[in-house]
C-alpha cells in the first residue's frame, strides 16, 4: 500500500488523500480549517467532560457546546494551561527514549 503522507511530506507539502484513484493534497487553508475543527471538537468533548459539574443548566452548556468559536478557545486555554510549565515533563518523557537508543547503540 502507499504511503502518502510522512513528516517530511506533510510539512513540505501538505496533507494527501486518495479518492477515487486521485490524490488530492488539502490546501494549507483546509489544513487549517481541519486543525480549527478538530481543536473546537476537543473544547467540545471537556464540556461534556465538566457539564456535571454544573446546577444542570442545560441551556448554557448547549450553547457553549454549539459555539464553535467557544469550543476553540476552551481547548486553546485549556492546553496553555496544562503546557505552560512543561519543559521538564517533556524532558523526562524524551529521555526515556533517548536512553533506549543510547543503550541500544551501546550493544551494538
């Protein structure tokens, strides 16, 4: 099967997909679209994470839920929070798997 899409593709030229025996790469504005969307579902998904936390007001978690835009910048805020101080979590998740090459090479 072919591969259409690596790291190196996606970031030199774009996302691909077959369809119909032709590959079509999205624009970067449909990749952004894409990216927008795909954030906004997530900032959707923790309302409906949080929404039992809250006096059953069901008309305001409605509304919070189909506003995308709202969505977006739940999400958004939500990941700055969680990312604001995360040198040393990614560190030492990076260098689990640095000393699992390092080691590897080391019985080479």
């Amino acid at each position: 099967m072919e591969q259409l899409n690596t790291m190196n593709s996606f970031e030199s030229e774009g996302f691909k997909i077959k369809r119909d025996g032709k590959v079509i790469t999205l624009t970067s504005e449909e990749m952004d679209r894409f990216r927008y969307l795909d954030t906004a579902i997530n900032g959707k998904n923790s309302i409906e994470c949080a929404e039992d936390y809250f006096d059953n007001d069901d008309a305001i978690i409605q509304e919070m839920k189909s506003n995308e835009k709202m969505c977006y910048d739940i999400e958004k805020s939500t990941l700055e929070d969680l990312f604001s101080d995360c040198g040393d979590t990614e560190y030492e998740s990076i260098k689990k798997y640095y000393d699992e090459i390092a080691k590897q090479n080391l019985q080479r």
